[in-house]
C-alpha cells in the first residue's frame, strides 16, 4: 500500500534518526495513537498504514514509528539484548505525541512492537491510556510453556488484542487466560483464520482496531466520575 499523497498524506518526520510519518486529522485532534511494527516489519506495513488511516480519518493524530532495532538495521529481527532500548524507544514515540495533541493517548503495536509497548506500559504507569495490541506473541511457535507474561500483572490501563485464531504464537484460549492477569479491562478480539499477521487485504482488522476500543475505551468511562482524558472518536 503506497502512501497517501495530496491533503491526506502523514509527514514523514525525524525521530530518533529513523522512520516515522505523523498523521494529523483533518479535524481538531481528539486523542493521539502511537503506532508501531513487529519483529520482521517496520513503520510502512499494510497493516499499520491501515490503522494509521482508520485512526485518522476518526479524530486521532497518528504517529508510526520504526523501533530502535529497525533503526540500527534495515532487516531482520531484534536482539534480545537490546528491547529495552525498543521500549525507551516507544516512550520517546508516546512524548513526541503528546507534544502533537493532547487528550487520551494510545499505544498500537503489532507483535514483538506490541509486546514491547506493554512492557513501557507496565513500566511506565501513566505514560499511555490504553493499549491496542495487534497480534500478542503470546510464547513462541510451539512453545506454549514459554509464556511473555510475567508484566501482564503491572499493567493497569485498558487493553485491547486482536488474534488471528491460526496465529502460532498463541492460542484464543491461551491469550484469554493471559488477559486474566491484568488488573485492568480487557478485551480480545478474534479473526477466524487470520494468521499472525492479520491479512489486512483479507480481514478488516484495521478499523476493528477502532471499534473494539470504543467498545473498550468508551466503556470504561461511562461512569463520569472515573478521572482521566476521554476517549471519543468522531463520528
């Protein structure tokens, strides 16, 4: 998918010497995404560029970003030795946002990008509102007994998963179980057949990512007491 061109195309900006395009709606800004790749990808997938437009097109200001590793080397995938310079990485993503709008501020991360963003989250309290995960690498292919789990219960702000039911790095039911250790809303999303990367030619997992989080979002503060910025996408 090319990027936009004319009124509707993001500007391509500097950020930690790397790739990142800032999508900036048409309309006053009513919240902002951050919004980054997996472990075999960077900033300009299908997928991202997608849910950069969704977002977008509803009010957001959208910042994409390439993580650190992808910053250093154009392929392959990250070293582990080096997700914590990723997750600094998403918290500079998440301050150059909120130097853009204001209001409730998200994180988007498909995979490894994800995983490393509730990471930030779980270390960070406070830093983002909500978390939109695209594909959770729950464990690795075949090795269920190898669960990423061990910050679920730190993080305590509402998260959304999106999960191609073929996906190997997690089953529904795995997923679900994990989810249960946050101490925050959940709610996981299932894309019957979709492997790993969603297919986003196939399945409408881009604007899925919206709505599960009005579902999510909007829910949560719809006691007028809960303190916090409102998630409200235009309509």
């Amino acid at each position: 998918m090319p990027e936009l061109d004319g009124s509707d195309a993001p500007a391509q900006i500097d950020l930690g010497g790397g790739v990142a395009f800032l999508h900036t709606p048409s309309i006053p800004s009513r919240g902002g995404l951050a919004l980054t790749h997996g472990a075999g990808g960077n900033c300009e997938s299908v997928l991202l560029q997608r849910i950069a437009a969704v977002w977008a097109g509803a009010g957001f200001t959208v910042l994409r970003f390439d993580l650190p590793f992808r910053v250093r080397k154009p392929k392959g995938p990250p070293h582990p030795s080096h997700s914590a310079e990723d997750r600094l990485g998403i918290a500079a993503a998440v301050d150059r946002l909120r130097a853009e709008t204001s209001g409730f501020i998200a994180f988007g991360g498909h995979s490894y990008g994800g995983r490393q963003g509730s990471m930030m989250a779980a270390e960070h309290p406070g830093c983002v509102d909500g978390l939109v995960l695209t594909s959770y690498p729950l464990h690795p292919p075949g090795k269920p007994e190898n669960a990423r789990i061990q910050h679920l219960p730190e993080l305590r702000i509402p998260t959304v998963v999106l999960h191609g039911t073929k996906d190997p790095f997690g089953t529904t039911s795995e997923l679900r179980s994990a989810l249960a250790l946050v101490p925050a809303p959940t709610l996981l999303v299932d894309f019957e057949g979709a492997g790993h990367d969603l297919a986003a030619a196939k399945y409408d997992a881009a604007a899925r990512t919206l709505t599960a989080a009005v579902e999510l979002f909007g829910t949560e503060q719809s006691d007028t007491s809960a303190a916090g910025p409102v998630f409200c996408p235009s309509r």
